[in-house]
C-alpha cells in the first residue's frame, strides 16, 4: 500500500497513528520510508518503539521521490521482497513516498492500493487544484483537522469540496496526533476493507 | 465474498467457447466492469454486473485485460469487460506547436497515442479536467480540439 503526499502533511505520524490500530486488528505490517537523501523517516519509526525495528526499511530515492514509486519502482519492489522474504506473516507493507508535489502518484506494479494525505494548513485551495495525487489515489486524506482554525481554513468546507472534485471516490478528515484522533479508524477500516478484504463492523 | 486469484485464459479462446455460450443461454455468465485504468490493478473488491461484490487478488505476474476469465464452473462464469475509452483528439497548427503540445502533455503525464498529425489523450478522470488545462493552447490557436470524425470540435 502507498502513502504519498506533499512534505509535512504527515505521512510518518498518519504510520504512527496506524500502526496500533492494525496491531489490534491482528494485522502484521512491515513499512518502507522514501527520502530524498537521508533515512530520517525510517530513524523516526524505528526509534519510536511502535514497530519492530527490523520491519522498517529505508530506500533513499537520491532524486525527485515521484521517480521511485512509479516511473522505476524497482528499488522500492526490492525492499517490499526483502520484507516479505524475511517475514512471511506479513499482511501489509507500508511504502511511504517521500515528500513530493501535488502530481505524485504510485505505479500500480508496486502496490495494490494508494492513499495522498495533504493537510489543511497547506491552504483550503489545495483540493481545487486537482492534482493527480488528489484526483486518482484510492483514498484522499486531509490531515490536521484540528488546526484549521488557526489557518483560516473552513475544516468542512475543504473536505466537502475535496469529495466534489473527486467525484465519489472516498475522502477522510483527520487528526492523527494528540488526546483526541479523528478519522482513524476510518482509514483502517477502508484499507481492511478495500486492501485486505476483511469484513469491517459497520 | 469470493476472491478470484488467476486469470485461467481469455473468454474468446476457442476451448472456452461451448462452455461460456451454454452458460450464457443460461444468463449465467457475469461481467467485471472494468476502466481502462484499472486494468492496472491486480487487487481490488468490485461489484459484478449481477450485483455481487466480488474481489480479485492476482499474483503479480499476472495482468488484467479485456476478456480475461476469472471463474468458469458448470453453472457459472466471471469475464472482464473494459469499458470504452474517451480520447480527446487534439490537432497543433505547425511543427512548433506539436512540440509544445507534446511537452505539455508529457508535463502532465497524461497518456496519450499519435493518430496522423494528432494527438489523442486518454480521459481518465473527467474531460473538462483536461480542457481547462489545455485552455491557452486552444485559446491562442496553437491546438485545435477535434471531434471524433476528425471535425474541429
């Protein structure tokens, strides 16, 4: 499963927020972090102690991180194959992008299924615009909810105008950190729906 | 919900034939819907043409297409249909034109295919997507958008 989306919309804190909950659900799960030139997302979750260390894997893409997740996946491939050969239990394999623009978007011989995370205080235009991140991945989610007064952003405003340019195809609201998430199980319950092909309790 | 796992041939083989026309008198052969896009996919949960919610999950050697049988039992069968694909038909005025043209649309990675000395772009998510963007050449002249009989549109 892909996560893309711009710098700093929170891809890392969305795996963070995650992980627990496919914990829960009994759902074994191993992650690839994209970097341009570090492997500072993978430091960050294997230090936070959520997820075996051994299942984080750190491709550093060297150029822009579009480049590796569709025009020549392999290295990504490869670290999903790795993953999978040293933990055959595996349900899901996180493959989160590297920052990138609004025209990102995942090969599909990589993975199955994709989700963008944009947030509101990159500006309530942002759905508008229609890049292909925005427009063809699986599901859309709008992260940091919870900020969007302080941005001047409408919070339902931009997420009933996110669901009109893409025309059905689901969009969650979220707040990934802090005493009170939003949207969470939401997200995993679509990937344990649509992904996974587990019955999910309505 | 059934997953289907392999593709076992394509439904217009010969060997397959008998088989499939019985069941179809029987109207017992359902239809996977599928765009052109998401023949991509090897993993997803659609509903069939009878109504049923199904789900399909390929190795990854294995691919999509129109046709493909998914299921062939004594009283039932599973085929892949792709639905029509809308193309924008797109002529340039001059040699400089083309060019522009083409790096745009490469710009955007949108797909496309050469028919003569047009440019035919695929309509993935919706036409007016690709119009608007498209504006300023066709506003200045330097793109005309044709029909599909090859009238200026």
């Amino acid at each position: 499963m892909g996560i893309g989306g711009p710098v700093g919309s929170g891809k890392t804190a969305l795996i963070e927020a995650l992980i627990p909950i496919f914990h829960e659900r009994g759902i074994e799960v191993a992650v690839v972090t994209n970097d341009l030139v570090t492997k500072e997302d993978a430091r960050r979750l294997q230090a936070g102690g959520l997820i075996d260390p051994l299942r984080v894997v750190a491709v550093e893409a060297g150029a822009c991180p579009h480049t590796v997740i569709r025009e020549d996946p392999t290295l990504n491939i490869a670290a999903a194959d790795d993953l999978e050969a040293r933990f055959p239990d595996l349900d899901l394999i996180l493959i989160e992008s590297g920052g990138d623009n609004l025209a990102s978007t995942f090969s599909l011989d990589l993975v199955d299924w994709w989700m963008f995370v944009i947030d509101v205080g990159q500006g309530d235009d942002i759905p508008r615009k229609r890049g292909p991140g925005i427009m063809l991945c699986d599901l859309l989610v709008i992260n940091k909810l919870d900020i969007a007064p302080h941005v001047f952003v409408d919070a339902a405003s931009i997420l009933s105008e996110a669901r009109d340019v893409r025309a059905g195809k689901p969009v969650i609201g979220c707040r990934c950190k802090g005493a009170q998430t939003v949207g969470l199980t939401d997200i995993a319950d679509a990937i344990a729906r649509d992904l996974l092909f587990r019955q999910v309790v309505a | 919900m059934e997953i289907y796992t392999s593709i076992l041939g394509t439904a217009d083989a010969p060997e397959h034939h008998d088989a499939l026309h019985h069941l179809a008198h029987k109207h017992a052969v359902d239809v996977v819907r599928l765009s052109r896009a998401d023949l991509a996919r090897r993993r997803l949960r659609i509903r069939t043409d009878a109504g049923r919610e199904v789900a399909i999950a390929l190795p990854r050697d294995q691919k999509l297409f129109e046709g493909a049988l998914l299921a062939l039992k004594e009283d039932s069968a599973l085929v892949v249909r792709v639905e029509t694909e809308r193309w924008i038909r797109l002529a340039p005025r001059d040699a400089a034109a083309a060019l522009r043209l083409g790096y745009f649309c490469g710009n955007l990675h949108w797909r496309v295919r050469f028919e003569e000395n047009d440019l035919c772009v695929a309509v993935e998510t919706e036409e007016h997507v690709y119009l608007e963007r498209l504006e300023g050449l066709l506003e200045e002249g330097a793109v005309t958008l044709l029909s599909d009989n090859g009238e200026a549109g």
